[in-house]
C-alpha cells in the first residue's frame, strides 16, 4: 500500500507541471498590459516600459515559464501585481472559505443523498421514489449560481431571512452551502439508488432474509457496504466539483474565497495570483484521487488484498532470481 501511495504522489509532479504550463500559457495569450493596469491610464509609456522590464514581462515565453518554475520550486508563488503581498499569503488568508464551503456542502449532500438514495431503491416505482427521481432531475438541470441568485431574490430580497452577502457567522454559509450543493446531492442521489438496486438484487441478500436477519440489518450491514464502491467515487467527484462550484458562488455571495480572489486577479491581469490559485486546486484535486484510491481499500477489504498480493508476488519473484 505505501509502495501504491508513493507511486501516485510521484505521478502527479507531470500533471502539476502540465496544469502550470497550460495555465502559464493560457495568461500569456491573455490580451491586456499588467505594467499597464498597474501604473493606471496616466503613466507615461517610459513609465511602464520601465515596469515592464522591472517584472520581466519583456522576457520570452520559454525564459518567463522556466524563471517561474525555478519560483516554484522554492514553493516562491510570486507577488500579487495588485497588492504587493506573496500570493502564498493571499492564498492561505483566502483557502480556508473555499475549503470549508466544500466540505459543508459535501457533508450536506452526503447527509441527504445517500438516505434518500437507500429509501428510493428499497421503495422502488413507489409514489415516493418518483418524487425523488424527479427532484434529483431538477437537482442536476438546475445551474447554481442560477440557483444562488434565486435564494437571494427569496430568503434575502423577499423575506429578509437570510444575508445575501459577506461572512460574519455561520448563517452566511446557508445559502451558499444549499447553492453548491445541489447538483452533488441530487447526484449522489442517483447513484446510491442505482448501486443499491443492483446490490439487494443479489443472491446473498436473499440470503440473509432466508435467514430471517433484520431489514435494517441487511440494507445497512451487507448491502450498503457493497454498494460503497461508486458512492465513494461520486462523492470525491463531487467534492471536488464543489471547490470549482464555489469560484461562481462567491462571486455571487461576495465570500472572500479563493474563487473571487481569482476572479478579480483574472479582471486585473493579476497572473501570480491565477496561476497560484490554479495550481492549489490542482493539488487538491490530486490528492482528493489518492484519498478516494485509499477510501477503496478501506471500504472493500479485496482492494487490498490485491496490493498485499502483488507485493507478496513481487518478493517471491526476487527469491527465486536469486536462487
């Protein structure tokens, strides 16, 4: 298993470098002058030639994108054109609001999800499972930051319930938490129902019933367990949806987060910060897979047989070439 995790982490340096180079390139097409933005209308063109040259922008693309990896490599993210300040910094001051909006909404979508999931399956062609089949539908065709302006114009404009922007307390994160969530909980949804389906349907859960075992029993301790496998794989899916989910959402909810950080860098030509916000969900990402990876052997004691087999494979094949 250690041997497996390692593999992964050296995996993913090629996909970190690919997504800094397409990220690099990406804003080095991006028309407009940060020299420019900077300085403001009223510089003169010496001015920001001189700034140009200052922030190296007058550098070919090869030397800026090898200068930047040499950055990297020191774990140096640059200075925000803006500000001034490490986007190290800004990213740590911002990462915190994204992160947590995605574990909230994750744990909400899983909360109703998957209970709902198991309740469709077990009750399945009934009244209540067409109800939730349609709410699930609507759940995924719905786009959130749609949904986000709609929970504004009800529970904040209308009703005065809820705030509609900012981050003072926990009842700011309500709507956007519901917002982000609402694809991953119709999704979730879905695919508990479906892999439960094809679960109960097997000859060992016939089984237990013959042997008179409890109905909570057997859908929570054998078929549930069973059916864990692509539940997991959505749930990680959708998690790390959530994070790219809250790039539009804070922007609607006005959430310090690294999604508006973004998207203000991206209107200012702020291009440390992008790429650094990039690459930090980047990494994210990759190690959402690995944990997923993991989760499967945790889940399914047979995934982990298979990487002690091969282990054990891979040692007796040493042996016998050294006998």
């Amino acid at each position: 298993m250690l041997q497996y995790v390692i593999k992964r982490i050296l995996v993913t340096i090629p996909v970190l470098i690919g997504v800094t180079f397409i990220i690099f390139t990406m804003m080095y097409f991006t028309p407009g002058d940060p020299a420019r933005l900077i300085l403001g209308d009223t510089a003169t063109e010496e001015e920001v030639t001189e700034l140009r040259e200052e922030m190296g922008l007058n550098d070919p693309f090869l030397k800026r994108y090898v200068n930047y990896l040499k950055d990297l490599s020191r774990g140096d993210l640059g200075e925000s054109y803006t500000t001034g300040l490490p986007v190290t910094d800004e990213i740590k001051a911002r990462l915190p609001v994204t992160f947590r909006l995605a574990v909230l909404s994750c744990l909400f979508a899983i909360i109703i999800g998957i209970p709902v999931g198991i309740i469709s399956a077990v009750r399945q062609y009934s009244w209540l499972d067409n109800i939730t089949m349609l709410a699930a539908l609507m759940g995924i065709t719905i786009p959130s930051f749609w949904l986000a302006l709609m929970l504004v114009l009800v529970f904040s404009v209308r009703l005065g319930l809820l705030p509609a922007s900012g981050l003072y307390g926990p009842i700011y994160y309500v709507m956007p938490v519901i917002s982000i969530s609402a694809v991953s909980v119709a999704t979730i949804t879905r695919m508990t129902r479906s892999s439960m389906l094809e679960v109960i349907r097997q000859d060992y859960i016939r089984t237990a019933r013959a042997k008179g075992q409890t109905e909570i029993k057997i859908i929570f301790k054998h078929a549930l367990k069973n059916a864990l496998i692509p539940i997991i794989t959505v749930i990680g899916i959708q998690f790390a949806s959530g994070l790219s989910g809250a790039v539009v959402n804070e922007q609607v909810f006005a959430l310090p987060g690294i999604g508006k950080m973004m998207v203000d860098a991206i209107k200012a030509r702020n291009y440390p910060v992008v790429q650094g916000g990039v690459l930090v969900i980047a990494i994210m990402f990759s190690v959402l897979n690995l944990v997923i990876d993991l989760a499967y052997a945790f889940v399914d004691p047979r995934i982990k047989t298979q990487y002690s087999r091969k282990k054990e494979k891979k040692g007796s094949e040493t042996v016998r070439s050294e006998g």
